[in-house]
C-alpha cells in the first residue's frame, strides 16, 4: 500500500468512527459529557512538535480530539439552530477542500462559479425576487454586515468614497433580533447607541407602529434613518416579524429593508409558513444560512439582493492581475467582502442534487411536525409549562422547581442531551431547537422523559 492509499485509509477509519456515532446515538446511547477545557489540555496532546508526525502519529492525535468533541450530529443534540449530519452534503464539503479552488473568478474555479450562481438563482426565486443577485459568504453574521454596507451605500453613496460626515445614521431592529446587527454596526463605524430597538408582540414580533413612531421622532430629531432589520425566525422564539408592514413603512419612506433568515429562511419550502414570507420579494436584502436547517456542514450562508448591481457597487475594487474575465458577472470576487473564498456552494448544491427540492420541502415539514410533537409533549406533562406557543422550530419550556440553566446542565451531566437556555420576558426557560430532520419522533419523547427523571432524581438548584 503507498502513501496516499494509507492516507486515505486512515480518512476513512476515522470517518467511520464519526458515523459509527451517529448510529450509536440513534439507539439512545450516552453523549459525551462534557469535559473542562482545564483537563482536556491535560489529556490531550495538543502541543505542535518540532519534529513532524508518521502518519499513525496524526491519526492518533486526531482521533483523541476527535473522541473529545461534542458531537452535533445524534439525536440528543438540540442546543443550536443547527445539527444533525449528511453524507451528500459532507461529501460536497470533503471535495471542495479537495479541489481547492478560490471563489473569486471563473478562470480559477470554473463551473464552481456556475454551480454557485445556480443557487443563488434558486434561493432568490423562492423569495419572489425576479432579476437578483447573491454572494456565499462565511456565515450569517457577516451576511448581515455586507446588507448593512450596502443599505449605507444605498443612502449615502459618497459614503464609501469620503467616508463619515458626522451623521448620525440609526438601524432599527426588534428587541428579539441576532446580536450580529449591533456588532456590525460598531464594525461599520455607525455605533452601537445608534441601534434602535423596536418592542415585539407577545409572539415575538416586531410591532409595525412602533417602529414607524421610532423613524418619525429620529428624523424630526436630526437622525439620518439608514435600514430596518427584519427577523425571519428569531433566535429564541423562532419568530417571524411581519414584512408586509414593514415594507410599507420601509417604501414610504425609502428606507432599507433587510430580512435575517439565517434561521427561517429555509421555512419558505413549508407551505405552513406561506403567511410568514408574504412580501418577501419587497425586502431589499436577505441573508439565509444554509448550515442552519439545509443539512449542510458550517459555514455555508447566502446574502440575496433584490436589485442587481447592488454588492458590486459596494464591494469591487480594480484588480486586474485578479479579474481577468470580460463579464464580470462570472467574476463572484467583484460582489463579495472576500478575495480568497471558499467554496461553501458546493456542498450545498450536492445535498440538493440528493434531496430535491420536493425533499427540503419534506425535511422542513418534518422538523416543524417535531416541534409541534414537542410542545404537546410539554403540556402533557404536569410539572412543565410551555412558555409559548413554537413560533417555528423552537420550543420554549420551564420546568417546576427546575431552573432552566441547572435543569440544561444536569442532563448533559448525566449524559441524556445537550440543550440551551435562554430568558423569554425576564424568565429562564429551557430552548429546545429542533432543526434535525433525523431526529425520530420516540427520541423527541424520550427526551422530556429524561427531563422529568432527572427532576424526580436530581437535587437541581
């Protein structure tokens, strides 16, 4: 056997013992418990050698991390907005990092380009949008940053040239949306204080005539109104602001609408959450992540524009030693906050390829079925208290004299599962997010079976 055949022998070994895992939790077995970062940097050897490694060397050393890594994949993970693992989807991924190919032109990386702007094709059109364009980036957070550089150029389009004039630009968001909105407002040079937050209704939705009023007394104040930040799916709740209102207050005033989706943006294949998306193609921009509730690995998310020609305007810059093709609608570089990119697409793409688009519009229908499973699960337990009714695909719960962050980290103690906490209007509730179209129906139950077993068994203060 030469090299490359030992080498991807011990590839595989090691993807066997990731899948091997996945079929253990799938029989309810123990997760991991979770370690302090103080012992793993006792146990694991993780110090650079001078000397490198044999090839047994490496694998070893992989797969002790490998062994001491919270899994995402099994059925008993359900603290993020994302989990769960595809062979396709991986597989794309695997490639990718093969090929290695840069996203910035297509004289690198050829029918990537293609593949890529075939996605962006597709995702824009479920949104309603007709003449569109999109860039990949790293994740939704810098999603959002690029529609707010955007949004600023859109308004003020000396801006990128001269830079800041001493105006007092304002965002506005609901008090439930993603904390990414006043990072890139200090990134942006905007400002944090300049953040305005908009109070929600008991579902969790931004209220239309608030944020109306908010705009109206920031322009008779002096204050220059630059975008309105809409939530398709916010992170606790899972809630869904209502972007018919908003466009309408947004239009009348010519003022930026953009749609964080990172996390419900996928709903739009569920024909339930119609309603959720009417007056998507009014929204300026869209930021979707696909590592979210596509099954594909982190990162993969898609910042969409209604109107093209937008993120070149804000983004290009002359490099001709770089962007050597005539169109540069082939040139993915001359619209993204990148140079060197990686190839996020083609994972996504080769999952969709699998599943179809009539199979994402089943794999949502069926996370959403097990949110709605999970709250009945709830109120048919006496000793817990469903917070509210799941918006999308999280479940808020409380559990009787069971705070909710001891509650979270007895189970993951005890090895039953990895859940999150959060605080809804001043409580702390337990958020149960479940985003993994693999998870069975029994393990949704036998996880509040294991809730109420740790309640009965466990002291938890």
């Amino acid at each position: 056997m030469n090299n490359q055949d030992k080498q991807l022998a011990q590839v595989m070994d090691l993807f066997t013992t990731l899948l091997d895992e996945r079929r253990s939790q799938e029989r309810l077995e123990p997760i991991a418990p979770a370690v302090p970062p103080e012992v793993l940097l006792d146990e694991l050897s993780l110090e650079l050698p001078v000397q490198g490694l044999s090839l047994d060397g490496v694998a070893a050393r992989l797969r002790a991390v490998i062994e001491a890594t919270p899994s995402t994949a099994p059925g008993r993970f359900y603290n993020q907005l994302f989990g769960g693992r595809e062979t396709f989807a991986v597989l794309g991924d695997v490639l990718a990092s093969a090929l290695n190919n840069s996203m910035y032109t297509f004289k690198v990386a050829g029918p990537q380009v293609l593949l890529e702007n075939e996605l962006i094709e597709r995702m824009g059109k479920l949104m309603g949008y007709q003449d569109h364009e999109g860039t990949f980036t790293p994740g939704g957070s810098l999603s959002n940053l690029c529609a707010m550089v955007v949004a600023r150029d859109h308004a003020f389009p000396e801006f990128r040239e001269q830079g800041m004039n001493g105006s007092k630009l304002r965002v506005y968001m609901s008090t439930h949306a993603h904390y990414s909105v006043p990072k890139a407002a200090a990134i942006l040079g905007i400002g944090r204080a300049n953040i305005v937050r908009i109070p929600v209704d008991k579902r969790g939705r931004m209220l239309a005539p608030a944020l109306a009023r908010a705009i109206d007394e920031d322009v008779e104040a002096g204050y220059l109104p630059l975008m309105v930040n809409a939530t398709a799916g916010t992170t606790v709740l899972g809630a869904f602001d209502p972007i018919e209102q908003l466009a309408d207050i947004c239009e009348s005033r010519n003022l930026w609408l953009h749609l964080d989706g990172a996390f419900g943006a996928t709903l739009v294949f569920d024909e339930r959450f119609q309603a959720e998306f009417a007056g998507s193609e009014r929204v300026d921009s869209i930021t979707w992540d696909a590592h979210k509730l596509m099954g594909v690995p982190l990162s993969c998310s898609v910042l969409l524009l209604r109107e093209r020609g937008r993120l070149q305007a804000s983004f290009d810059e002359v490099a001709g030693y770089l962007f050597q093709t005539e169109d540069d609608h082939w040139n993915p570089g001359t619209r993204s906050i990148q140079c060197g990119r990686r190839n996020d697409a083609l994972k996504l793409w080769t999952n969709w390829l699998h599943h179809g688009t009539a199979g994402y519009r089943a794999r949502t229908e069926r996370m959403r079925d097990l949110a709605l499973l999970a709250a009945d699960c709830v109120r048919e337990a006496p000793e817990l208290t469903l917070v509210k009714e799941p918006e999308s695909l999280t479940v808020c719960f409380t559990a009787e004299g069971a705070p909710a962050e001891s509650l979270c980290e007895a189970l993951q103690d005890a090895g039953l599962a990895m859940v999150g906490h959060a605080t809804v209007e001043g409580e702390s509730v337990v958020r149960l997010a479940l985003v993994d179209p693999g998870t069975q129906k029994e393990q949704v139950r036998c996880f509040f079976e294991d809730v109420r077993d740790v309640m009965r068994s466990r002291a938890i203060a």
